[in-house]
C-alpha cells in the first residue's frame, strides 16, 4: 500500500510539471500537486518503523 502511494505522488507531480511547464493551466494543476503532496506525507508518517 505504501507503494500505490508513492506511485500516485510521482504521476501527479509529473502531472504537475507537464501542465505548468506545457499547458499552462494553473488552477488544476495546483490542486494535483497539493494531492501529491498530501500522499507523499500520509506515506511518510504511515511508514512502519522497525526498532
């Protein structure tokens, strides 16, 4: 699981840098990148630590 979450983060910053580097589109794209954020942090703290 913590994978997809990963996998998802990197197409929506790809996703990102596509739309504001080609495309131009800022309102979407901005949220895209707000969403890819939040999943690269959910991963971080839901990372099980071994002791």
């Amino acid at each position: 699981m913590n994978s997809i979450l990963y996998i998802v983060a990197v197409i929506l910053i790809i996703g990102w840098a596509l739309g504001v580097f080609v495309y131009s589109v800022t309102g979407l794209i901005h949220v895209l990148l707000i969403i890819a954020l939040i999943a690269v942090i959910l991963g971080l703290i839901r990372r099980p630590t071994a002791i």
